[in-house]
C-alpha cells in the first residue's frame, strides 16, 4: 500500500464491536482484572493504553520499525534515550542539534558521568576517528536544525555498527512520509510528534521507533518505569493529525520550495539552507536518503536587527519556536529555539544571530511570497 493509504487504513480501534472510524479515547488511569493473580492486556495506563497503543502500532508501521513508544514529549523520548546508557558512557553527537537536546545533554546528562561529544557528523570519515572505547550511542538529526545540514544515514549507520554502537536520529524535521532512517541502518528513530506527526500546534508529544525486539524491551521498561507516557487524549490528537500528513506536508513543501528558490534569489538573503535546493552541498546525499526535502529552511540576513525587524513585521509567519504546524512560522534559532545551547557550543557552531528559520504552513504560497517579499522589503537598509 501506498504511504497516504497506510496514513488511514488500519485497524483503529483493534477487537472493538462497534467498529469506530476513528479511535476512541481511553481516558482511564487503571482497568478492572478478570483474576487475581494475572493481568490482561491493559492493567493500568502507565503501562499501557489502548489508545496509545494504536498509536504506537501505527508509528512503528510507518517508520518500518516492529514497536513504537510515545511520550509526553519530544524531550522525553530523547531523555529516555539517553537512559540507556550508565556513567562512563559517552554520546557522539552532531554538532547541530536541537537547543533541548544540547541541553539536556550538558546540564542533565552531565550528572549521571554520561559524556556528550560534539563532531561533524556530516562528514563520515571523520566521525570514525572521534569514536573512544567509551563511546555508546552516535546521535544525529538529518537535516540538521536549524542549518538543513545532511548527514549521510546509511554511511553514519555502517560506522556505528563496525564500532557495536547504537545510532539513533531525530526524525522530527522529515516524518517517516519523507524519511525512514530504520531503513538506512538507525537503531532508534526519535520523533518530536509536537512537529509534523500532529502538524496543528495543539499537543506536546514524542515517540521513539525500533526494530531490534531486545532494544524495545529496554525502551518499554523506560517508559513504564519512568512514567513518560503520553496520555490517552493526547495520543488521539496525534493519530488525528497523523491523517492527514501526507496531504499537509505535500502542500507545506511546495511552498518551502518557492520560498526557498525566492529567497535564493532575493539581494537581502546572503545565504539560503534548504536541502532541495540543488546548490545544496550535500544535495545528492539527501535526495538519496529522502522522498523530499521538507518545509523547514532557514536564511540569513545582513544584521540581527533585519533579522528580528523581518520576523516582528510579517503578518502570516507568526513568530514562534517549533516547526511542522499547518501555520506559517518564523523564528530566530540563536535567540529562540537554541538560546539554550551552552554558551561553549554556541562558540563552536556557526549558528549567526541573522539566522531567520521558517517553517512552512499551508496557508497559499502566493500569500505566504507576497509577505515575505513586503517584509524583506521593509528590512532593506533603504527603505
Ligand atoms: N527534536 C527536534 C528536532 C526539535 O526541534 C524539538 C523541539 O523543537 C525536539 C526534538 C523536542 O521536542 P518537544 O518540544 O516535543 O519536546
């Protein structure tokens, strides 16, 4: 079946009589046992939901994997991740990487003796020489955020697994309509289902997909040990939003092509950060790896205060962090989305405070180029 099929044909709601068309909301913490001394499927929410189970199911098939797990959040699912490891481990991360996580991993992490690596994972060759008898996980996003760069999946995955180390992506930025890292190699996907997954603005969700048995186990255990679960009515916006992925980020993605072609060509844009443009250095890897090139891009300007001139003028862009809502947005990653990046990473990363990302909605394209080209206009030295 094709993908926009499998996005709505699926059981969802699996042994029910009444054959809902879509699935219900088990809002229910525990669930009376028939006996004492066994359990049915479902015993209590925590460890399992029938709502959030359709979930997970509907995940893992459409990353390819054999079980999915969602959490309350993006942050969540990365943290748990993170779990996996004990004191002396150390993450070999891509430099550029969501503000939370490099928080997370340096003032979290950080306690527990786990070590965070940052190396330039877009370039392979060099990522094997950074890899330590320490070294446990290689974590990376593709394309990165905010700087659309490419790491090449397959390559990454064949290093982790000649060093026995886990590879683990951040899905986020592509959804499994456009990428499928387990199918390259990764051994955990990571997905913000606050972005593309829900695509609406209206819930904070995460999930981690696997296709290893053993690995999934000691995901599960996580979950239900740590209480990170999403709840059941959440799970139900998602798998809503999910409906509709294909049909949402074809039209996003349209419009981030136009926007990026226009920007490229626009004399206030030094440099424009979309891996469907084919100037793109690493074009040829991503459209190897991807079915698409997305609706997040990012450009920069001449000065930080065109940049937040620009962002503060445009009427359909609403200045906000996070990526993949069905509304426009715009944000300043250096001051938004990354602010909290440690200071000693933000040194080492070519993150300029100039750097306008947007993410494309589905408002029509011709509006969204008529806005931008107003704004940019206002943002010029001479107007
Ligand atoms: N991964 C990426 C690429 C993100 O951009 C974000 C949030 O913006 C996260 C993970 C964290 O997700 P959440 O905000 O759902 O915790």
């Amino acid at each position: 079946m094709k993908f926009a099929t499998r996005l709505v044909d699926y059981d969802v709601s699996p042994k029910d009589p009444h054959r809902p068309m879509s699935t219900p909301i088990y809002q229910t913490a525990t669930f009376e046992q028939e006996h004492a001394d066994s359990f049915g499927e479902f015993d209590y929410s925590r460890s399992g939901n029938p709502t959030r189970k359709v979930l997970e199911d509907q995940l893992a098939a459409l990353e390819n994997g054999t079980r999915g797990f969602c959490f309350s959040s993006g942050m969540a699912a990365i943290s748990a991740m993170t779990h996996l490891l004990q004191s002396g481990d150390e993450i070999l991360a891509d430099w550029d990487l969501y503000g939370g996580a490099t928080r997370l991993f340096a003032k979290v992490l950080s306690r527990s003796g786990i070590t965070i690596r940052y190396v330039d994972a877009s370039t392979p060759e060099k990522l094997a020489e950074q890899i330590t008898p320490a070294t446990r996980i290689l974590y990376v996003e593709s394309p990165t955020n905010p700087l659309l760069r490419i790491i090449d999946l397959a390559a990454v995955a064949n290093i982790a697994h000649q060093h026995g180390l886990l590879f683990c992506v951040d899905n986020s930025a592509m959804s499994p309509y456009l990428q499928n890292p387990l199918d390259l190699g990764a051994d955990l996907v990571i997905h913000s289902a606050t972005k593309f997954l829900s695509g609406h603005s209206d819930v904070t969700g995460g999930a981690i997909v696997v296709k290893d048995p053993a690995l999934a186990e000691k995901i599960y255990f996580l979950q239900n040990a740590e209480g990170t679960a999403l709840g059941p009515f959440d799970c139900f916006l998602v798998l809503r939003g999910l409906k509709t992925l294909k049909l949402r980020l074809d039209a996003q993605q349209r419009s981030a092509q136009t926007v990026a072609e226009f920007l490229s060509c626009h004399p206030q844009v030094s440099a424009v950060h979309y891996p469907g443009l084919p100037s793109h250095p690493l074009y040829a890897v991503h459209q190897r790896q991807a079915r698409g090139a997305g609706a997040v891009l990012s450009f920069t300007v001449p000065s930080f205060e065109q940049a937040k001139h620009i962002a503060e003028n445009t009427s359909l862009f609403r200045i906000a962090v996070s990526f993949g809502s069905v509304h426009s947005t715009i944000s300043l990653p250096a001051r938004m989305s990354h602010a909290s990046t440690p200071a000693e990473l933000k040194f080492s990363r070519a993150i300029p405070d100039s750097l306008i990302r947007l993410s494309l909605g589905i408002e029509d394209t011709d509006d969204l180029i008529e806005d931008l080209t107003r704004t940019l206009r206002l943002g010029s030295p001479d107007a």
